[in-house]
C-alpha cells in the first residue's frame, strides 16, 4: 500500500502567519502603551493629591504655608517648601535630620555606619512615574541629591527682590511664609503645584540688575542668558530656590525655550539671580521663567490650592495660565474643566 502524503505548512503560509500575528501584535501595542501611560497618570495625579494634601495639613499645624525659601538663621542654603512638608508626606525619617536652622547641606542620615546626605534620598511622592530622569545625582563627594517632579507656584516673572523684600505674585514666596487668607482670588482658582522635567538645563546668574519686562518671545531668555547649566534644573528636591523647585507661568505648559549653546539646542529655564546670594548694590532682582512641562502626552499634572487636581491642556490660553498663578491679581478667571 501507497503510504498517505504528510502534509505540512508551506513557506507561504508561514510568512502569512507571521505577517498576521504582527498586524496583531501592532494593532495590540499602542493599546498597551495608552494603558500604560493611563496608569502612570492616575499615578501621578495621586501624588500631587498627596503633596497639596500635605501643604493643607502643614497649614492646620503651623497655621502658615510653608516658604518657597528663607535663609537659615545658620550658614547655609535655604529648604524648599517640599522639605518642610516631609512630616505629612509620611517621610518622618528624613524629616527627623532636618535641622531649617541650618542650611540643608549639613543634614545626614547615619545609614549602615556611614552619614549619608538628607539630600540624596529619594522621595517616592515627588517622583512622576513617567519621569525618565528617576536617579540620582551623584557629586564628587558621592551621593548628592535627588530630583522632583513637582514644584510650587513662584508666580508669573517677579520671584523676589532683596533690596526691599518684596516677593513676586505666587502663593509660595521667598523669605515669607503666607497664609491661605492671602490669596483673595480664590483657593479653587489658584495654582499650588505643577509637574516639571527633571534634569533640565538653564541659564542662572545673568545678574542683570534693575527692572527686566517680562519677556514675551522665548528668543528673550536666550538674549538674557548667563551661566549656563547643561543638565542640573529640578535636580535639587531640598533646594527652595525656584530653578529647583518651583516654576512660574511666564511661559505656558511645555512651552519649548529653545536657546544654542556651544552648538547645541537646550529646552532651557532661566534665573536672574538665585535667591540668597550675596551681591553688590543694589542687589539683582530674581525674576525666572521656569516652565512647567511634563512627560504626559498634551498636558501637566497641577495641584489647586483647595486640594483639587486637574490636567491642563499645553494649548490653554498665556493669560490664564497667568491668572492661575497670582494670589490676589483680582482676576475673573474660568478654570478649565
């Protein structure tokens, strides 16, 4: 008898299989990649809601939000707002070597036989899931600092003037600690935080002194400019200073600053005159443009000050933005929904 015939696929229909389960395969994947990102979202919406949430019971305890930045009675850099809320963010240990008396430099922890800087720890609510940059920074010393990713309201430009002690429109400020009856326009219509790219390059110290306008074109922060640093913007969750954490609306969300230096484009930010250095007379004004920007497709992540926590579209209007920021501008603003 005739044996019966094997069958089997052909090289044909393998490639047509092959092609099929990759139509599959592709059609699958940005399905996957949007449920993804849909997490890491809602995962960063919630820490926002934790870091607002802080801020109120901060206020409940103290009866004042915390500063942006003041100068300790001790040498050394001024904390950020982010450091003095630690207690309430459940973070007790890093909360228990801080000493604001004295500058953050001088805070460790004793881990494992070693003094380990405050500063170098990671914050787990102050890190955006879709943050690429999650890592730390390491100085010549070791260990140094960790980045965030969401900062306080500075206000639109004006950040602070050390000649008079006037402090820009933002419900955070340098050397003050404000109250939530200082902001006449609102806490539902008021922005307390905002996402920011860690790692971000900006321009400092350009030390211009007197009034600087507002600028309106991105071009402007290129011609101001000053000393350039490549990749250390946000990097700094201890640092009040407002090119570390926080962020003014003199720009809209993700707004693209595009200045060349050596040759290369840089997303830039830039800072007149870091807050707390030492200068002639008068002393430069600390102006900043810090955009808010983000990894979230088409928007940032902000917290309100009534606790409230929304997504804002990279298209929404320059004046609202603005508005949003000011804590007693008496503007009449519609919050988008």
């Amino acid at each position: 008898m005739r044996p019966s015939p094997k069958h089997a696929f052909t090289l044909v229909e393998l490639l047509v299989v092959i092609a099929i389960i990759g139509v599959l395969v592709g059609l699958l994947l940005p399905a996957v990649q949007a449920a993804r990102e849909a997490a890491r979202r809602m995962s960063c919406q919630n820490n926002m809601k934790q870091v607002v949430l802080a801020v109120h019971n901060y206020e409940s305890s103290t009866k004042w939000l915390p500063a942006a930045w003041s100068k300790p009675a001790m040498s050394g850099d001024g904390w950020s707002a982010q450091a003095r809320i630690l207690p309430y963010i459940e973070a007790l240990a890093l909360s228990s070597a801080v000493d604001f008396g004295a500058g953050y430099g001088a805070a460790t922890l004793h881990v494992d036989g070693q003094d380990i800087p405050v500063s170098s720890f990671r914050v787990p609510t102050y890190q955006c899931p879709s943050e690429i940059n999650d890592i730390q920074r390491i100085g010549s010393n070791g260990p140094e600092h960790y980045p965030l990713s969401y900062a306080y309201n500075a206000g639109v430009w004006k950040v602070h003037d050390a000649n008079d002690d006037t402090v820009g429109e933002g419900m955070f400020t340098a050397s003050k600690a404000r109250r939530f009856r200082d902001c006449l326009d609102g806490l539902s219509n008021t922005l307390a935080f905002a996402e920011v790219k860690a790692w971000n390059p900006y321009y400092r110290d350009a030390d211009v002194t007197g009034v600087i306008s507002q600028p309106v074109l991105e071009s402007e922060i290129c011609a101001l400019a000053g000393s350039f640093k490549r990749d250390t913007g946000h990097t700094e969750w201890v640092d009040g200073r407002v090119h570390q954490s926080g962020f003014t609306t003199t720009f809209t969300p993700n707004k693209k600053i595009l200045c060349i230096d050596t040759g290369v484009e840089y997303d830039v930010d830039f800072t007149n005159f870091r807050e707390g250095r030492t200068s002639g007379s008068p002393i430069p004004i600390t102006y900043a443009a810090v955009t808010s920007r983000s990894y979230h497709l088409s928007g940032v992540t902000v917290g309100m000050l009534d606790g409230s926590v929304r997504t804002f579209n990279d298209s929404i209007d320059r004046d609202l933005w603005q508005d949003l920021s000011t804590r007693a501008g008496h503007e009449v603003v519609a919050v988008p929904e």
